[in-house]
C-alpha cells in the first residue's frame, strides 16, 4: 500500500464509523441533550473528565460551554475536571492516580449536576470511580466510550447515558467522540437560543 491509498482508507474508515454512529447513537444524543439541557436550566453545571486525547476533549466541551460554541450567548457553567494540576498532582500524590476525578467530583458535583465521564476504551479507572462518585452525589452520567463500553458498563445506572461508538479503533472513536460532543453543544444552543419553536 502506498502513502496515498493508506490516506484514502483513513476517510473511507472514518466515513464507515460516522455512518455506524448515526445508526446507533441518534437517540442517546438526544436523551443526553436534553440532560444537559435540563441541569443548565436548573442552574446545576457539567463536569467532563478523561486522559490524554479524551482529556483534551473534555476540556474543549467545557470551553465550548463557559466561552461559546456557534453563536454569542450566556456562560454555561462547567468545570473540566482534568486540568488543575495542582489538584491532580496533589491527589495523585496523595492517594492515587485512579482518584483525581472521583475527589472533585466529590467535592464539586451536587445532585442535578451532570458528568461527562470519556473514555475511549470504556476500561479508565479514574473515570470509574469518578461515575461512582457521581452517583453517589444524585449526578447524571453522559458516558462516551468505544470498543464495546468495557468495564464502563458494569457501573452505569438506569438513568445514565452512554454514547459507545461503535468501532474498537481508538482514533476513530476519538474522531467521533469530539463530533458527538459538537453535536451536543449545537442542540443546547439550539434549545437555548430558541430554534425549536
């Protein structure tokens, strides 16, 4: 295979992955808009944690959220949970990598509020602990995940939501995952802003 035709099957696997997640994930992206949507008009906030690339993601939907996304509106209030380094150092340090997200969900998140828990193998241990957390604080759980959901399954609730794409490739779910996260920024602005009559 040459450089051009490996090139060429990245878009046409990416184009394969889209199309799955449009099948199969139109109804929990609804369901999770609509979550969002209920905790920011109920004056609760969005917490989102992940590593690495999901790391990043979660950071750029709460940026999404307090700066804006499309279109001028009001602040939303969301905190990304991995971006203090100071507290994960310190919680790292003191009692362990697995619980960086699950002490400041534990000591930010209140009943209503939503966590946005990402991860692309469904399998983060620090991510699990903080869904935990969070349904020990009354939260909601939008769960983004891939390969099938791994471990992440064994914790989520009735009322939480997962978005799992459906591919077992970590770049192709990463792709997917900063797309459902857009989409899910468009339909609270949609909401908020006054689209749907």
């Amino acid at each position: 295979m040459d450089l051009k035709n490996r090139i060429s099957q990245h878009f046409e696997d990416s184009a394969e992955a889209l199309a799955l997640s449009t099948k199969t994930l139109q109804e929990p992206l609804s369901k999770a808009t609509l979550a969002l949507l209920q905790a920011i008009e109920q004056g609760n906030k969005i917490l989102a944690c992940g590593n690495g690339g999901s790391a990043a993601d979660a950071q750029h939907f709460i940026a999404e959220l307090v700066g804006r996304f499309e279109r001028d509106r009001i602040p939303l209030a969301g905190i990304a949970l991995n971006t203090d380094t100071s507290i994960l150092t310190a919680v790292g340090n003191d009692y362990g990598f697995d619980q960086i997200f699950e002490r400041q969900v534990q000591a930010l998140g209140m009943p209503g509020d939503v966590l946005v828990a990402i991860t692309t193998s469904g399998n983060s241990p620090n991510v699990i602990k903080a869904i935990e957390a969070a349904h020990a604080r009354g939260m909601t759980v939008i769960a983004l995940s891939g390969k099938k959901g791994g471990a992440m399954n064994e914790v989520l609730i009735a009322n939480d939501i997962h978005l799992c794409v459906p591919h077992d490739r970590t770049m192709r779910i990463q792709e997917i995952h900063i797309l459902l996260l857009h989409i899910l920024c468009d339909g609270i602005d949609a909401f908020l802003l006054g689209d749907f009559s």
